[in-house]
C-alpha cells in the first residue's frame, strides 16, 4: 500500500496542546514515551518528520527538573511519530496550578461545553482565564523558541506555524508579535477540532474579543464544516465590529484579510480498511448488533441513545431476541464529578432497560465501559449491522468514519447520523437522526435495521468513496494548500478572493446612513494621532495628510457639521497641527478645551501637583530614558516614548516608568509604546466629549444631534463608554488583542478617511439648513479670548465630587 506523502514547502511547527506522544516513567524511574493514537498524529507527525519540522507540546507529566532530556522513541516502534527526534520537540512546562486551572478549568469547564451550544454546564471564572493566558503565553513563548531555532531559508521556503484547537486560541497573537518583533516570516495557520458556536452563545464568554482576536492572529483558520466558519465570520462581525466577506469567508483585523475555511477532517481510512480485513471474529451471534462507541461525555447524546433504543422495543417488539446494542464507552475525566454522574446514570438506564425485557437466551444491551483495541474496534464496526453516531454536539465526529471504512462486508451495514455532528453535514447517504427527539430516533433506527439490501448497499458505496477520497492525508493536504504552504501547490483554494478590498464608502452605508438620518446635525469627535494621521516615530512627524485636512476642512463650513479634535497632545500643539479655523480642539485628554469662538475650558490641577510634574519629569530622564526612550512634556501630563527602544527592553523600561509614575501620584494610562502620567483628577475624554457636547449643543444634546466618535488609543475607549449608546464609535486597531467598547473597527487611518468622504457626501445631498446657528461656531461675540476655569468645591455629604463652576477672566 502506498500512500501520498504530504510535504510543506516550508519546516512546519505544529503546536497542539499535548505532544504526539506523552511521557511516563518506568519502573526505574526513567522517561519513557508512549505514542499517542489519533488521525491528527497519523497525518501530521510524518509532515513534520520529513519536512525537518518541529512539534510544540505538553509532554503529558510535569517534570521537577525541566531539563531533563527528553528520550528517543523505542527502537521497535513503528508508530508515526517513531521517527520524530527528541532534538525536534519542544517541550511546553506550565506550574502544575496554573495548568490544572488552565486544562480542567478553562478549556474543559468552560470552552468545551460553551463551544459545544451547552452553556448551562459552563463555568465562567475569572482565575481560570487568567490561567488560561498564562498557559498560552508560555506555549507562544516555546514556539518563539522552536521557530528562532530553525535554519535561516530564503525564498518560498516560509515556515508555517500550524496551531491546534480551543487550548491554544490567544497564543497565535503572541506569536505573531514575536515573530514581527524578531523580523522573521512565518505564516500562522489555526485549526479547531470542535464545534464554534452560533454569536448568541459564543458572546456569554466574558473574554470573548480577546479570543477572537488571538485567532485572527492567524492568517487562515480552518473549521470542519462551513456552519461554523460561518458562526466564526460573524462573532467577528458582532463582537469586534470587523469587516468581513461571508461569500468569500474573510475577516478584516488590524489591516490583514485573514482567510476562514471549511477542512472537514478525515480518518487514515486505508489503514482501517487493512484492519477490518484481518481482525478476528469477535461478535459470534445470530442477533443484529447496533454499535455505539464513545468517550463518556454528555456531549455524545448517550442517555438519548439508550431512551431511544427502549422506545424501538416497546414499539417495534419483532426486534426483541433478535437485535442487541452494543455500547462501548471510554472512560474520561473520571475525576469530574459530571461526568462521574453521567457514569451513574448510564449504568441505572442499562440496568433498568436490561431487566426490562431481558429474556433468558437475550440481554438488550451490552454494554462496555473501558478501553478497547484497534483491532476488537475495527472488528465491531465490521460486523455491526448499524452504526449509531448520535451526539447532542459534535465537531466532527470519526467514529463515523471509521465505521464506513471497515464496512466490507456484504451487505454493508447501516449508518445512522446525528444532524448536530460535523459528520452530518458531509456524511449525506447516512440517515439522519436528531436525538433529542425520542420516539423519532426509535423510528430512524427501526428503518436501519429493516433497510432492504440494495439501498444499504447504494448508501454505503457512496460513503466509502468519500471517505476514501478526503482521508486524512487530503485534510492535511488541503490545510497547506489553503495556507499557500504545499510543496506541489494546488488550487484546493476554490472559495474565490483571498484578501478584503480597501474599505469603500458603500462600507459605511448600512451602519452610518440610518443613524445619522436626513434631518439631525452631526457631532464628530475625533482623535488626532494613529485616527487622523498615521503614528509616526516621533509626535513631529505625525502630519496629517493633505487629502483627510481638505475633506475636515469641507466638513467644517458645512453648517450641520461640528468638529472637535480631542486629542493627547497640548491644545495649541493639537491646533497647530490640524490647522483649520471654526473648530473645537481639545488637549491633554481634554483637560484643556479650546472653543471655535475663543473661549477656553482648563480643568484645574490640584496645586501640589504643579511642583511634582518637574520632579517627576527629572527622574523619568534619569532612570528610564535612555535607548530611545524619552519623556515629552505636555505641561499637565507626560508621555514617557519607548517605540525607538529594542523590543526585548520594553517592557522593563515600560514598567520601571509605570511604577515611578505611581508612586509620584500619578495615574499611569497606556498608549502606543508609550505611558503616560496623568493628575489624579476624575476627567477623561468621555468626561470632556460629553462637556464639549453640553456646551455647545445644550443640556438636551442627545436628542438633538448625532455623533460620531473616532480613535485608536486605550484613552479613547473613555469617550467610547461614555457615549455608548448615544454614539457611533469606531476604534483604529492593529493587530494586536484590544479590548474595546466601539461598535466597530477600522484598520487604518486611510479608513477614517473614506469614513469622513462618506459623510460628506452623505449630507452634501441634504438641503442646507434652515437654522445654522443654533448651536456656536465662529461666534466672537467678545473679540478677547474668554478663560473659563473650573474650582474645586467639595460638598459636606461628599468629599469627593467635584462641583463646575464657570469664571470669566
């Protein structure tokens, strides 16, 4: 038997949360491997074997001493990862807490039931997502590792980092920074073995963004079926508010298209085939025997199964004597108190339906809870005469397969599907069977086991075909296809585009038009550096480009338009740079407000502070400013800049000025490479967004104006909470995770541009209004500038309130 040897044109780092073998110790106490079984090992461990690639994992033991070597395989092993050299495993070490929090905790008490439509089963516990990332910034670490160690290649030759399942979600985004930081190109793919849910139950997670974005990291991400690459594409959509393309299957993030694809997985199904052809009789009976074989999950539908194959002998009683289910169940995480239930409850149910109608030649049920062999299981699955594959949730499901490969005798048995397994959605010659319904699943099951020969034989050639076709080495075929990453490159890639376009101003049609209307006037708050002009290495440089200060400055005469630029840069410095006449700006986070007619708005700053900016200022100079860094005095704030430092220095020096800052007294707010130190006051640009809209717009803002708010920064998402609601927001991003509270994300800055044209071209199709002034702009009713300050007066009931008052100077 030949089989196609699947090569990447690049080394392949795959990363899984466990290694393809796991490691014990013997009776003397040394390392040992023992090989792991599974389809993912079968078809990748020899890619990465013959590609000279590299395999990132938990070993499967927590070693005391993290550099003990690990042992090669067995000289008579023969299983796939035989060939897989210690000197190409990384080995991923996690404190044993953080990783029991981590494994039993996040990703089976929370992720697995969730991402299988289970939420009631799901915990949501803080400790454990913190756990979770700390685990998964470790397993990106080892890939950092893995991936510095390979040889320097030139041309086409770009590894491909292959990443597996829901234990590993947010490290791609590490990887990826570190692989930028590091100046090395790699391509990241991201495959998940399990069902993702449809937006309504994914959005329960309360760290549901930040994953999202850790898979977006990735420039493909596969699912089994297309059902869930649609789910995916739209939590992108309403979650994060991405772009995406749902014919294509392409989601926008920070600039990138990243490419979403169905790859159902498949089974070695040759090898299957070769194991039905010499198993051994195991089954000696005249009765009809329905297999099931599952792990113990409640996942799997097994108290369903049981029910249902009662209903058959109650209504269908021809069948007593003469059929038997035969359900084998693999022991899992026996330590969990759900599943030891579910153990308890399987054995009552078998116990209770076997004394039901047990005769003295015939049990209904047969029932196995243990492990059984490869070759016993390839011999039940041959001479089952129905196959039930019956989940509540399943990704896949391989049994499935399996079940159709060793089905070589004639006449072939019967394959019964569950429409909630990935299998089910590709397995069509199957019939069909929905488990929650009882009495409906007795009847699929009754017409199986009653199938004439000649349509079980039709239905079971069709299947076999298939199944043969997409075995598992096409899964792995098509995955490196779609990554651009096969060695005889095909066009498995049939969907059509690969990337997004530029964003248009159609794009803003369905969100803007609606909302803004025909009639209202519009407010439109705006960030300055990384929404108006692109970031640059120094705040100088940050220019805004000609294109977008024409289009503000076309806004700006249009009489229902008002524009306020608030930004972290000084009022005048702000001003200046933006440049146009009729405008609001304002600086330091809005600490200092300039008005279109003069006016002047200056939060006061408690008085010792004054004294301590300079203080504070010499020890940041002193202590932190050095390869690169340096400190920008903003008068009430600074920003300590650390974007010319190394990466590998950053964080310290980002640290170190964090905690001089807070222990001036200051607040220490992040930005761009960047901390900043602010007074303890209780103002932000929410706070000043909202003082902007009162003052020129009127207590009655709300109703009467529409808004829209634009910025890049972790200060920006204060103005973004405050108007929620109230405000369409949108929030420039990059690559990395951001958390945010705007409704959608725009990749660049040349993206609030189109946004700006959309609204002007929007109302350049009103009539002018009838009344332009109601709200001020060019107003100089008082040709001398007005200063209006605000005082601190406490109230006897609360100390901390800060009362507005408005002083005329």
């Amino acid at each position: 038997m030949t089989v196609d040897v699947v090569a990447s044109s690049g080394s392949m780092i795959v990363v899984s949360n466990r290694l393809p073998f796991v490691l014990q110790r013997n009776a003397e106490g040394k390392l040992v491997r023992k090989a792991s079984a599974g389809g993912l090992v079968t078809a990748v461990a020899p890619v990465v074997i013959n590609g000279n690639g590299l395999w990132v994992g938990w070993p499967g033991i927590h070693l005391t001493n993290p550099d003990e070597p690990i042992p090669e395989s067995d000289p008579d092993d023969i299983t796939p990862t035989a060939g897989l050299k210690s000197e190409k495993v990384v080995a991923v070490q996690i404190d044993p807490a953080v990783f029991d929090s981590y494994y039993n905790g996040c990703c089976n008490a929370t992720f697995w039931p969730l991402f299988h439509s289970m939420p009631d089963r799901a915990n949501f516990k803080g400790e454990q997502w913190k756990a979770y990332t700390v685990a998964n910034k470790e397993f990106a670490n080892c890939t950092m590792k893995a991936l510095l160690s390979l040889p320097k290649k030139t041309g086409n030759d770009i590894p491909l980092i292959w990443i597996h399942d829901y234990h590993l979600m947010l490290a791609p985004n590490w990887i990826r920074q570190g692989a930028e930081e590091e100046g090395i190109s790699c391509k990241l793919g991201f495959f998940l073995h399990i069902p993702f849910p449809p937006w309504d139950i994914f959005r329960l997670f309360p760290w549901a963004d930040e994953i999202l974005q850790g898979m977006l990291a990735c420039d493909m991400v596969g699912f089994h079926i297309t059902d869930y690459c649609l789910n995916f594409v739209d939590c992108c959509q309403r979650n994060l508010g991405c772009r995406v393309d749902r014919k294509n299957l392409l989601v926008e993030h920070g600039g990138r298209s990243v490419r979403v694809r169905p790859l159902p997985i498949g089974i070695p199904f040759e090898r299957f085939v070769e194991l039905a052809e010499k198993a051994p009789k195991v089954l000696s009976t005249t009765q009809k025997i329905i297999l099931g074989v599952d792990r113990l999950d409640y996942t799997k539908g097994l108290v369903h199964r049981l029910l249902a194959f009662e209903k058959l002998l109650e209504n269908h009683p021809q069948h007593i004597e003469k059929v038997s289910l035969l359900q084998i169940s693999v022991p899992s995480r026996t330590d969990v108190k759900e599943y030891q239930d579910l153990k308890e409850e399987m054995d009552q149910l078998v116990g209770r339906i076997n004394g039901k109608f047990t005769t003295p030649n015939w049990s209904p049920i047969r029932y196995i809870y243990g492990c059984v062999s490869q070759d016993e299981l390839a011999a039940f699955y041959r001479d089952a005469a129905v196959g039930l594959v019956t989940p509540l949730r399943d990704g896949m499901n391989l049994v499935a397969k399996e079940f159709v490969a060793c089905q070589i005798n004639t006449p072939p048995g019967v394959l019964i599907v569950s429409p909630f397994a990935g299998a089910g959605e590709t397995m069509h010659e199957a019939l069909i069977c929905n488990p929650y319904e009882i009495n409906d699943a007795s009847e699929v099951i009754h017409r199986a086991l009653t199938m004439p020969e000649d349509e079980r034989i039709l239905r079971m050639n069709y299947l076999r075909r298939r199944e043969k076709l997409n075995d598992v080495n096409y899964w792995t075929k098509s995955f490196l296809s779609a990554m651009g990453s096969l060695i005889t490159q095909e066009d498995h890639d049939d969907i059509g585009n690969t990337s997004m376009p530029a964003v248009t101003l159609d794009d803003f049609d369905e969100y803007l038009a609606k909302y803004i209307g025909n009639t209202h006037k519009l407010a439109l708050l705006l960030d300055y550096d990384g929404t108006l002009a692109p970031i640059a290495p120094h705040p100088d440089l940050a220019v805004i480009p000609p294109e977008t200060k024409n289009v503000l400055l076309r806004l700006s005469n249009i009489s229902d338009v008002y524009i306020a630029i608030i930004s972290g840069r000084n009022v005048n410095n702000v001003k200046e740079m933006v440049g146009i006449d009729g405008i609001t700006y304002a600086g330091n986070h809005g600490l200092e407000i300039l008005h279109p007619d003069g006016t002047k708005f200056v939060h006061p700053m408690p008085t010792e502070f004054h004294d301590k900016v300079g203080e504070l200022l010499r020890q940041l100079q002193e202590r932190v400013c050095k390869e690169g860094a340096w400190v920008e005095n903003k008068g009430a704030l600074l920003t300590f800049h650390f974007r010319e430092t190394p990466p590998h220095l950053r964080q310290q020096l980002a640290e170190e000025a964090k905690r001089l800052i807070e222990e001036a007294g200051f607040k220490a707010g992040r930005a761009h490479c960047a901390i900043e130190a602010k007074p303890p006051v209780q103002w932000n640009k929410g706070r000043a967004s909202i003082y902007i809209l009162r003052t020129s717009f009127g207590v009655d803002w709300s109703e009467r104006i529409r808004i829209i708010y634009a910025g890049d920064d972790t200060t920006d998402e204060d103005a973004m909470q405050a108007l929620k609601g109230m405000a369409a927001t949108f929030r420039v991003t990059s690559s990395t995770i951001v958390k945010t509270s705007a409704e959608r994300r725009l990749p660049s800055t040349d993206s609030v541009l189109t946004m700006l044209k959309w609204v002007e071209r929007h109302l350049s199709r009103r009539k002018p209004s009838i009344d332009p002034n109601n709200y001020r702009r060019n107003s100089l009713a008082r040709q001398s500038a007005v200063q209006m300050e605000m005082s601190f007066t406490q109230t006897p009931t609360d100390a901390n309130s800060t009362r507005l008052s408005t002083d005329s100077n």
